[in-house]
C-alpha cells in the first residue's frame, strides 16, 4: 500500500479544484492504492511514512518534495513517485513527468523506478543546481521577499543586475583549485532551472557527477546575452564559459565580502561553500530513459 502525501497548497491546486480524495480515486483506477495520513502533514507524518517502507506518492511542487527529502536526510527514500502539482514543477521536468496528472499517475502505475543523484551544499540538499555569483545574488533577493508577485523574480534580477562586479573566487573542483574573476558559478546535477534556463545541457541526474558551469567575468551587456543564450541551450558554447565535471566543488571569496550561494533557486548562506554530488541517493517512479 502506498502513502500519498497531498500538498493543498501547491501552486497550481486551486486552480485544478483538486483534493485528495481525488487523487486516491484517480490512483485506484489505475491499479495503485495508497493511503492519507490523518490529520495536516507534518515531519512526524513524513518520518513515519518514511519509515514504513511503502512507496511515498509526492503530490505537489518542488517545495513539498524539499521539504520530504530534508526530512529524510537525503536519501531515507525507499521509494519516491511524483505527481507535479505545483508551479514549476523542476525535478518533474528532469524527469520527463509532465504536468498532465492522468500521464502522472500512468507513470506511478506503471512503476519503472531509476535511481538518481542528489546534491548537497553546506549540509542542504538539492535536486537541480547550486551555485554562488550572479544567480545566488537574485535568488538571495527574491528568495527574501515576504509576499512574491509574479513580477518580484524580474525586479529582483533588475536589482542585482544594477549593482553587480565579477568577484575573485577560488575554486576547487576534486582538489584542483582555480582562482579568478567569476560572475557565476554553477554545480549542476540537471540540465536545466525549470523548463527553460538551461545551464548545462549534458548534465545526467544519475551518472554520481555534477556538471561544474565557470562563467567569467562578464559586461552588463555580455550577462544578458549570455542570460539569452542560456534560454537556448547554448550557455556552454559562449567563450567566457568553461564547463568541467567533478564530485566536490570548494567555492571561496578570495575578497573580503563573503558570496552569497544558493540550492534550488532557494538561499542557503555564503562562502565558503561545499558542493557535492550524493550518487544515487533516492529511487523515483519515472518514465524509462530512451
């Protein structure tokens, strides 16, 4: 018996009229059965479904499954399934489980499972990317927002854009240390931030390496046409862009001013920074790689 665990807040539940009893239903004609645990879910509900080694059907947005994996530590799955009901919906998109719930629950029932990676930096665990530079300034910014608009994620790059300078890091990928001016660095564990900001398209969320993105020290000008580039795909073809492999990256500020660095698109702190993959950490309900 699986445990559905139903996020009512998720980003696109309101607009779905969804509920859990719905979603029960929905499984049980598919062949899955699962239960709800009573009552609101909380880190107790989520350890003790942890610990009953049942399937645990996440039915929510990214911020659910941080959350169920930060109770977890990591990798305390036996067994995760998605079904993306949230705004952006990141791990989903790495995965190849799309939007559609009926084509959600159809993966969950037909059970293909893969093991994947996970990322850990400063002891926070992530599923796409973490970095420090330009992209953790914005996130930092945003992520401080009490009330978030739709227009606040523009406004905050706007802000940190105005006030940006490369910064003198040193970074150290498997104890090879580099030091120079940066405007971003990136360890990525998937392609892509979401849909559509891809970082490092080679990457593999199951091969136990992050894909380590160095962007140089870029013009105003040069970070929107870089920003551009990322939208099609083609970041890791720009010249100022070097792109590595490795299992730990070390981020330091070699200035004064510590950097800010970030897990998810979410805050996490300053340098210094640890970055490291955790190789197949969770197993997860997902379509078979082709």
């Amino acid at each position: 018996m699986d445990i559905l665990l139903f996020n009512p807040n998720a980003g696109s539940v309101e607009n779905l009229g969804l509920t859990a009893d719905q979603l029960l239903a929905k499984l049980q004609e598919r062949g899955v059965y699962a239960t709800i645990p009573p009552g609101e879910i909380n880190e107790d509900v989520v350890r003790d479904a942890l610990g009953s080694g049942a399937r645990i059907i996440a039915a929510g947005g990214d911020g659910t499954i941080h959350n169920l994996l930060k109770t977890a530590a990591g990798c305390g799955f036996p067994n995760m399934g998605i079904i993306p009901l949230g705004t952006a919906n990141h791990l989903a998109v790495a995965l190849s489980i799309p939007n559609d719930i009926d084509t959600a629950i159809d993966i969950i029932a037909a059970g293909h499972t893969r093991r994947i990676d996970l990322g850990r930096v400063n002891g926070t665990v992530f599923t796409q990317a973490a970095g420090a530079g330009l992209h953790a300034r914005i996130f930092h910014d945003y992520g401080e927002r009490k009330e978030k608009k739709p227009l606040d994620a523009t406004a905050a790059a706007a802000r940190a854009l105005a006030g940006f300078q490369p910064r003198l890091m040193r970074v150290v990928l498997d104890g090879q240390p580099y030091i120079g001016e940066l405007t971003q660095v990136t360890a990525a564990n998937t392609p892509a931030y979401g849909r559509s900001f891809v970082i490092a398209p080679d990457a593999r969320i199951d091969d136990g390496l992050l894909d380590v993105v160095l962007v140089h020290s870029l013009t105003k000008v040069e970070i929107l046409a870089y920003a551009q580039a990322a939208m099609q795909g083609r970041l890791s073809e720009m010249k100022k862009t070097y792109v590595t492999r490795a299992q730990k990256v070390e981020v330091y500020s070699v200035e004064a001013e510590a950097v800010e660095i970030h897990a998810d698109a979410q805050p996490v702190g300053h340098t210094p920074a640890v970055i490291e993959v955790i190789p197949h950490c969770i197993e997860v309900t997902a379509p078979e790689v082709r």
